[in-house]
C-alpha cells in the first residue's frame, strides 16, 4: 500500500545536537512538507519542496535544515541552532490527483532533554 | 497569505450535531480542506470543496461559500470517537500548498 512513512515516532535528545527525521514517501507525490505542531497550536511550516533538489523556507525555518535528493525522501534536521525544538513534527506529500490534499505520515515527537 | 479563523473549542452530546465554522480572507481562492487529528495522531483527511455548495459524506458534511469566505463541517449523531480536533486548510490559486487554521478542538461527552 503506498504512504508516508516518518520515523523514528519519539526521539530524545540532547541540548546542543543536531538530529535528523525521516520522511519517506512512496505516493509518487511530487511536493513535500514539514510542519510543526505545539500543544494547542495549529500546524506551521517549515520547509516545503515541490521538485528534487528544490526547497523553499517556511514561516519557521530557523534553526532547521532539509534536503530533497530523491523523489521519495524529505529528510528535516532540527540543528542545534533552533532554540526551542521540543515538539511534534509532522511530514506530507502532496499531487496534484488529489487536488494537493496532504497525506500525513504518522509524526514524530521530539523532546529535547 | 491566508488568514484562517476557527473556533478554538466546541462541545457536544453523544448522538447531537455540532458545526464547526471556518472563515477565511485570501487573495485567490483554490480550494477548502477539513482534517481530523486525534490527539498525537496525524490528521485525516475529512472533505474537500472547491465549489459552493454542500458535500456530504455520511455523517460528516461541509459546505462552502466563496463569496463569503466561509466554510462549515456538520458532524451528525455524534459519538464518543469523534472527539478530536479538527483542521480547516485552504489552498490559494497561485499555490499549492496549504494554510491551516489552529484547529477546532470537539468533546463529546455522554
């Protein structure tokens, strides 16, 4: 059955690392995104590609990094520069089939310890 | 960009209807999206309207209204597993990704 699928689901993580999420799609969908959702708040962007080897920054694209040298891959490495990065992260894909209505991945919990 | 405004909390009787409202300010319109997301769950995929009018799909429905900029999701005969928070997402015409709103969080309570 095709998806997304993000791992790790929890990740920890210490005070000046940088950790890198998975997010791997096998829809064929040519855009892809990062967004990041806080406890009661709606979901922000952070990085979105619609192409391979093109990406565009977010609204919060501050301390983050990505790359899109597949089709199927959208890694996000949250670096150690972003000052408040204890969250729930979430990756989509998009096509224009689906008149570009997300498919989520599952998500991942990061906590900063 | 897009300015998106929901209810930030509803709550309801099992076996009720709530509508959730959503209103929207764009410069060009492409689309409207419902999501549901349970608690530290990805969201779901409810309706999509490109056009005014009502889609149904069993006990949920949305409407659209472009000239207004609105938008509702009717949730009918409400149960216990409805309770979750529930996403409007609009696309604009020169865009194709999506802006979303913070999100409606429903209770239902017995």
């Amino acid at each position: 059955d095709g998806g997304i699928t993000q791992s790790p689901k929890y990740l920890f993580r210490k005070e000046g690392q940088n950790v890198t999420l998975s997010c791997e799609q096998n829809l064929n969908h040519d855009a892809m995104y990062w967004y990041r959702q806080d406890p009661g708040q709606g979901l922000r962007l952070i990085y979105y590609s619609q192409i391979v080897n093109d990406f565009q920054k977010g609204d919060i694209a501050e301390g983050y990094s990505v790359s899109r040298e597949k089709k199927e891959s959208f890694p996000l490495t949250v670096t150690s520069a972003q000052k408040n990065p204890t969250a729930f992260y979430l990756c989509a894909s998009s096509d224009r089939r689906s008149n570009y209505g997300y498919t989520f991945g599952s998500g991942t919990r990061l906590t900063v310890v | 960009g897009q300015n998106i405004d929901q209810p930030t909390e509803m709550t309801a009787t099992e076996g009720a209807i709530v509508q959730i409202n959503c209103t929207y300010q764009t410069s060009g319109f492409n689309g409207l999206f419902w999501y549901q997301q349970h608690a530290g769950e990805a969201p779901t995929f409810l309706s999509y309207n490109v056009l005014d009018g009502l889609e149904e799909k069993g006990r949920f429905s949305s409407f659209l209204s472009r000239s207004k900029g609105y938008s509702y999701l009717l949730l009918k005969e409400l149960q216990m597993k409805d309770s979750a928070s529930y996403l409007c997402a609009v696309r604009d015409r020169n865009d194709y990704k999506l802006s979303f709103g913070a999100g409606t969080t429903v209770t239902v309570r017995a």
